[in-house]
C-alpha cells in the first residue's frame, strides 16, 4: 500500500516543475523588443541549489554548479515519502538567473509576484527584499508573501538575480507565476492594465451578486438568486488572490500570509458548491439526485479541511478536490446537454457559459500544478458566465414585459368593450368571430392594425399578427404595389370622395406569399362622422383565383385554337419584330424599342396571355431596355408554347409555314377530275402517294397527353413517374394503327401498377420510376417498345396466378417456357389483383393490346429482368397500298 502511495506522490511531482526551476540557461534579452509596452516572461533560465541557501558572494568564484533538478509539485513533499530521512531536500534552496539586457538609459526593473513561504532577493550583490525568515525547517521559517517590483538603475545591462527561499508550512515551494523584466515603464503599465482589468471583473461580479440580492429580496421567493449571489462572491476570492492583478496586496498595505491562503482556498469549494446547487434548481428535472448531493458532500469536506487544517494539508488535498470538481462538471454538462435537447428555457445559452467557466477552471488547474504556463482566467470565465446570465435574465424579463403588455391590451380591450356590451353578448360575439372564416381587422389612420382582430386573420396571413402592424406590410407587395395600396388608404382617410368612390380604390384582392386573399372595406365613424378606422374583411381567395385563372386559360387555349392561323402569324411578326428590336438596341434605338414592345403587348393582351403582356409591361417600365431583357421575353413565349404544345402543337421553327384546311371531299373531287380528264395511271398513283402522305399524323397527335395521363395514375397510387417518348414526330396513318396506339395506355398502367416499385422499395434507383415508348420504322415494319424500370416479371408467379384463375392446368404450366408464361398475361381474364380496381383487375386491358397487334398482323413479345424492368416490344408489318403496288410492279 506504501509503495502504491508512493507513485502517487511521484507522479503528481513530476506534473508540477515549477516554471521558474528549470535547467540553467543563461537569458540574453539583447535582441528582444520592448516597443509597444512589452515585457519578458522570465520561465526556464533559472540555476537551482536544492536544500542550499546561498548569497550572491558564494557565486563571486564561480565555483557553484547547479545541483541535479528533480521533481516537485505544488500540495505534495514527495521528498519526505521517498527519501527516507530527508524530509528537507525540496522545502528550501537557492535559485540564480543571469540576464543580458539591452543596451539602455531608462530604468528597467523586474516585478516579482509573491513567493509561498519565506523568500530574500539580491540584485547584483545588493538585497533588495526580505519576505519573513528564511529557514531549513519548519520552526526556524517566518512566513511571509509579498509582491515588489526590483528597479535596474539605467545602463546596468548585466544582471544577476539571486533568491533564496523556504516553504514548510505550504506545500509550494517558489513564486505563484513568471516574473516579469523590462523597462521600469513597460512593468508598470503591465501590472496596471492587469490590475484595472481584474477591477473591472470585480466590479461586474460584485454587481451582479447585489443584484441578484436585490432581486431576492424584492420578490421575496426562489432561492436562485441568492445562489447565484453566493456563487459570485465565493469568486471574488479568485478575483482578489489569484488573478493577474493580484488585487489583495493593493487593497490591504501588508495582509496576513495565513489569512489570504485560507481565503484563497475556502472560497474555491464555497463557489463550486453554489453553482452546482443553483444549476440544479435551475434545470432539477435532468439532474439525479445523488450528483448533487455528491457536490455538496465534497465541497463542504473540502472547505472543512481549508477551514481547520494546517495550510500544507489543503495543498495536499487540492490535487484530489479539483479532480472531484472536474469529474462533477463534466456529469453536470451532460445534464446539461439533455435540457438543451428537450429545449429547456436558456438552457442552451446556460450550457455555453458552463462550459466556458469549465475550460477557465480547467486552465488555472493545470496553471496551478505547473502542467501548462498560462494565466489565471478564471475570472475572465465568469465574466463571460455573467454576461450570458444577464441575457437569459433580459430575455426572461423581456418576455415577461411583453406577455404584460399583450395581457394589458386585452385587458383594456374588454373593459371598453364592457362599456357598450353585457359580458355574454360580448362573449358571444367574441367566439363567432373567433371562429368564422372570414377574418376582421381595423385599421386606423396611421394604416396601422388595431387590437380586437379575429384568430382567422392568421390563419389567412399564414404568420402571427399583432396589434401595430402596418397593414400594408401583412401583404406579398412590390413597392410599387405598396405605393397604390396606402394612395388608396390616403383617399379613404382624406373622405373628400364618396365612400364608394374611395373604397373602390382599394384592390379586392391582395398577394400573401403564392396565395391570394380577397378584401372588402367599410369605413367605421365616430360620433362627429368623421372616419375613425377602416374595417378590413379578410377571405382566402387561392381556390377562387385558381380556378379564375384556369378558366381564362382554357378561354385563352380555345381563342388560339379558333384563330390558329392568325396566332401563329402573330408569333411570327413578334419575334421578327423582338430581332429588329434587337438590332435597335442603342441610346438613340430605345424609343423604337419600346414602340415594338408595346405593340407586341396589345397583339398578345388581345389573345388573353395576360402574363406574357404583364412581362413585356415590365420592360416598357425600365429606363433602359437589354439584350438580356429580349432574350428573357423569347424565353418566356417559348415556355408558353411547350406548356401546352400538346394542345396547341405549335412548333416555333415551322411558324412561316401556312397551313390550309383540306377535307376528303376536295381529295376525292381531285381523284374524279383527274380521271375524268384521262390522267395516266402514273399521275393517279402519284396522286395516290400524296394523299396517303397527308393523310398520316405524328405518333404524338395520335396518342396524345400520355405522359399526364401517367403522372395522374402514379400519384393516385403514391408512386412518383416520368414518362419519355422517343420518336414522337414519325408520322403513322391513323386510320390503321390508332387501335393499337390507343391501347398503350394499358401497357403504361400495367406498369405503373404492376411494375413499379413504391419509391421507398427502389433501393439505388431513383425514387421516380421511368417508362418509356420508344417509336421507329423501316422498310418492312413499324416498331414500338414500351416498358419501365420496375420490378420485372416472375414467370413462376405468372403461372401460379394463371392456374389459380383456371386459365392453365398443373400439367400445361409444367411444360411452358418462362417466354411462353409471360405470354399468358395476354389472356382473357389474367390479373394478379383479387380485387377489381379502377385501374386494374380485371384481366381484359392486356388483352386488347394483344387482339389490336394481331389483327394487323403484327408480333407481340416480353423482355423482363428481376429488379430492372420489362419492355414489351411490338412490330406491326407495313401493308399500305403504296407498297403492295411496288411490290405488283
């Protein structure tokens, strides 16, 4: 058990070389620069003489070498463990440092921060402080700290610093942090700023601890303020003892050694004990009860043995208590963590300031036991801790005074309401118009929303409305919009028109977002008739304006499709006219510009495409019409046009091309002249060519909006497609294969129901499932392939399904081919559905496509793969009567 003891003390000796006690290295401060108000560090340059109490004479042979350096650490003596007898060998000795400094006629100096125990200085051979008694035991030692700046007289660039010193009642032995060296100047403005920076820490942390006193006293209950107070003041002893500036030994002319180690040391666990009692106040429901307790427990045993112990028993201690104090804290942000997570209030701006007053702890700590060279921030921590309590304290407080003015608008809007109306009219009132769908508000003079507002105004607004509000500003405005609203306000207010002359001014309807909201107006007077307020009557109108404008589409669609002719020469002229206007794009060109804009304007107002004239209004608007600005515009029509190319079928390329009505009467009138006047057979077979050729369509006219159709069907299913057609534009004789182009759209639904996964099944497909139809012919026959990247097709489960529908016997299914079972889907009542739907089950749609493909002598076949789709492929025979007489001839 000894010997475990042993490497104990051993290890916390080797965490905590003293700064100051390194390996002698001569310090030569000849290159360094003090511009700025720099001083220098003094850390690792010091001659160490263990259990030696020497003078500078001792040194003046040069016959002194430094002794072995060996371990030592704050709040342990490893020595009297270890060593067996000799129990001094770390509690006294003598430290040497040379310096070199630059040539120089002010005065340098060198501030000394206190040394624990007993400690006399030489500079140069001359003594220049003697702090208590240095001895080599404990009864022959006198305590005593002080701090003291050492002068260098000008031109002394050579120095040497002897200190002797002595430790047995600490368990430190040396100064507490670096000394400092350089111009006398540079070290005074050093230790003011540090000074006047802790003073004004001080000052915060004190204020902040009066204020949460007050606090408790006015409101009378809640223990957290007072914790939090406590918490404060405990670290104040920080602040005074610890600190950069070293405050106690400017406030008190010669404090007691004693008196400032206890309260160094008693305020330390006093300042962890309240803070972590007031954080678990603050948040108990994330904190088991046993951590705290366990803090407490610690830090009052902790403060017990600063309280009654001998001084070198709290260092010893020390090491154990400031690991017991980071285990806890780092538990504590845990507990933390949770009540951000279940969005505690302040908890998240609460955890940023534990955490930051943790890494300062963690810092002194490891300052402390000489692991790192660093400064004291702890204070600073707890500055920053105490800003963020102050936000949390404002917010709570600006909540608290917004939730009482919101309660004493309320409050004053009932008591005048009570006024004119008993209390159950009023509520009556008050939960129709709550509750109706149709919002109200007033407005008054300043267009600003008056309190008494129904809860259906944000409903309709879609955001929070309160009493304030600039009306104008609760809509999706341009400034121009914006403008024209509150003119129309203006007249209104002003009552120099009739009341339906000024109301009328205000636009029925209003932009919020992408929705549009319908208002009426009716003015409120008061007893002289003068306009008191506006009443605003709020309806959601998106249903209503979507249909208006699906109506005029339809409208504006069937008005293009009656003048076809002179829309496409209309399309034509604009963007001849957009490329003249184009070439006229200069300083001089603008006004021509604008005379075709305008002019394209009224052509495509006068056909209803209201968006495109309220583009080319825009650009009238500008100063300065752009290339890019007539790009944008093209752009815009050719949206148009492939918007609803499956309607119009208008092909910008072809717009110069005129089309002519022609029916069957005027071909067959043709047929009879020519022959009538003796045509030879090659005119009546040329003639006959032609007509064919006019007759026929493209693949798309005849199949028309498969592709919306698909989308439609996927969305009633919960599935996500997109449909693709290649070779669209071949044309096709209607007459003959409309039957089994018609019939595509039962492939199309098979495979959205059939085929296709739901998106979540898909794995590393896309979520959207593709289906193409993929049209080509050639000499022999017209091709078409359809299919999906779905699932495939089971053949097994094919003849399963067959059997149990009777369409195959046992024996029959035993001897089909996986081909030859796909083909079974084409039979007269095959479905994989029990139930009929209004999409499939029935077992008949496969089947038409399959009678259509061979009553034109066509083939139909199945290429499937398990988890990467199917596609049926159909070739239909090209039999017309062109190549039947080729063939003849």
């Amino acid at each position: 058990m000894r010997s475990v003891f042993q490497i104990i003390l051993l290890w916390a000796a080797c965490l905590g070389v003293p700064a100051w006690a390194q390996n002698s290295v001569a310090l030569d401060l000849r290159q360094e620069s003090f511009d700025n108000n720099k001083v220098h560090r003094v850390g690792s340059n010091w001659e160490v003489y263990w259990g030696e109490l020497l003078t500078p004479a001792d040194f003046v042979q040069n016959t002194r070498t430094p002794s072995e350096l060996r371990p030592y650490n704050a709040g342990f003596n490893p020595a009297k463990a270890l060593h067996h007898g000799q129990p001094h060998e770390f509690r006294h000795g003598t430290f040497r440092l040379q310096m070199t400094l630059p040539e120089h006629d002010d005065p340098y100096a060198v501030w000394v921060p206190e040394i624990r125990g007993a400690s006399r200085i030489w500079l140069n051979g001359v003594e220049q402080a003697q702090n208590g008694i240095v001895g080599t035991d404990l009864d022959s030692e006198t305590v005593k700290m002080r701090i003291q700046t050492i002068n260098i007289p000008a031109g002394v660039t050579n120095v040497e610093l002897v200190v002797q010193a002595s430790s047995y009642g600490f368990g430190r032995l040396g100064p507490f942090g670096p000394m400092l060296v350089g111009p006398r100047v540079n070290v005074s403005a050093s230790r003011w700023h540090a000074m006047i920076r802790d003073t004004f820490t001080l000052s915060a942390i004190l204020i902040m601890a009066f204020y949460h006193i007050a606090l408790y006293l006015v409101r009378g209950k809640g223990i957290e303020p007072v914790l939090f107070a406590g918490f404060c003041l405990a670290m104040t002893g920080t602040t005074l003892t610890r600190s950069e500036g070293l405050l106690i030994f400017h406030l008190f002319q010669d404090p007691n050694t004693w008196l400032i180690y206890k309260y160094e040391f008693f305020s330390f666990p006093v300042a962890v004990g309240m803070m972590g009692y007031y954080t678990y106040r603050l948040y108990p429901q994330f904190f088991p009860l046993w951590l705290i307790r366990t803090v407490i427990a610690g830090t009052t045993t902790f403060a017990t043995i600063v309280l009654l112990g001998p001084l070198r028993a709290i260092d010893y201690c020390l090491i154990f208590f400031q690991i017991f104090m980071l285990t806890t804290a780092f538990m504590f942000i845990g507990c933390l963590i949770r009540a951000a997570k279940h969005k505690a209030d302040g908890a998240k701006l609460f955890l940023s300031g534990f955490v930051i007053i943790i890494m300062g702890a963690i810092n002194d700590i490891l300052k402390t036991n000489s692991v790192i060279e660093t400064v004291s921030v702890a204070h600073m921590t707890l500055f920053c801790f105490i800003l963020i309590q102050s936000i949390i304290l404002s917010k709570r407080f600006a909540k608290a005074f917004t939730m009482l003015e919101a309660a004493e608008g309320e409050i004053r809007g009932l008591n005048a309401d009570l006024e004119k109306k008993v209390q159950d009219r009023t509520a009556t009132i008050r939960m129709i118009l709550d509750n109706v769908r149709s919002g109200f508000l007033l407005i008054d003079s300043s267009y600003k929303v008056q309190p008494g507002f129904t809860k259906s105004c944000e409903e309709i607004l879609e955001h929070p409305l309160q009493a304030g509000d600039e009306f104008a500003g609760l809509f999706s405005l341009t400034e121009r919009q914006r403008g024209d609203l509150v003119m129309a306000l203006d007249q209104v207010f002003e009552d120099f028109m009739p009341e339906s002359v000024t109301l009328s001014m205000i636009k029925s309807r209003l932009p919020v977002k992408d929705r549009q909201v319908m208002i009426q107006s009716a003015v409120i007077r008061d007893e002289q008739q003068k306009i008191k307020s506006i009443l605003i009557t709020m309806t959601d109108a998106t249903h209503v304006a979507q249909m208006e404008k699906e109506a005029k589409l339809s409208q504006t669609l069937i008005k293009i499709l009656q003048a076809m002719v002179n829309f496409k020469s209309l399309l034509g002229e604009s963007f001849v006219d957009l490329e003249r206007a184009r070439n006229l794009l200069n300083e001089d060109g603008q006004k021509a510009v604008k005379m075709i804009l305008h002019t394209i304007k009224g052509n495509f107002a006068s056909f209803g495409l209201e968006e495109i004239a309220h583009s080319i209004h825009e650009l009238e608007d500008k100063p300065k019409v752009a290339v890019e600005d007539l790009d944008e515009l093209v752009q815009t029509i050719h949206q148009f046009l492939e918007s609803y190319k499956d309607i119009l079928k208008i092909d910008p390329s072809s717009l110069n091309e005129k089309s002519y009505r022609l029916h069957d009467s005027h071909l067959i009138r043709l047929s009879d002249r020519l022959k009538t006047r003796g045509a030879s057979r090659e005119v009546l077979d040329m003639l006959t060519d032609w007509m064919e050729e006019i007759k026929q369509i493209s693949f798309d006219e005849l199949i028309g909006p498969i592709g919306k159709k698909a989308r439609r069907i996927g969305e009633s299913l919960g599935k996500k497609v997109e449909l693709t057609i290649e070779g669209g534009n071949i044309a096709v004789d209607a007459d003959r294969l409309q039957g089994v182009i018609h019939s595509l759209i039962h492939l199309v639904r098979n495979s959205i129901d059939h085929g296709l996964e739901f998106p979540d099944e898909r794995g590393d497909k896309p979520e959207t499932g593709s289906i193409f139809i993929r049209v080509r012919r050639d000499d022999k026959a017209f091709h078409i392939e359809a299919g999906d990247d779905g699932r495939g097709i089971n053949p097994e489960l094919i003849r399963k399904v067959a059997m149990s529908k009777g369409l195959i016997k046992a024996e029959e299914a035993a001897t089909l081919s996986d081909q030859e079972s796909l083909a079974l889907i084409f039979r007269a009542g095959f479905s994989t559905r029990d139930e009929v739907t209004s999409l499939s089950g029935r077992g008949v749609g496969m089947s038409a496509i399959e009678s259509a493909v061979l009553e034109l002598g066509g083939k139909l076949s199945i290429d499937t793969k398990p988890g990467k789709g199917t596609c049926f492929h159909i070739e239909i025979p090209e039999v017309t009567q062109v190549v039947e007489r080729r063939k003849t001839a």
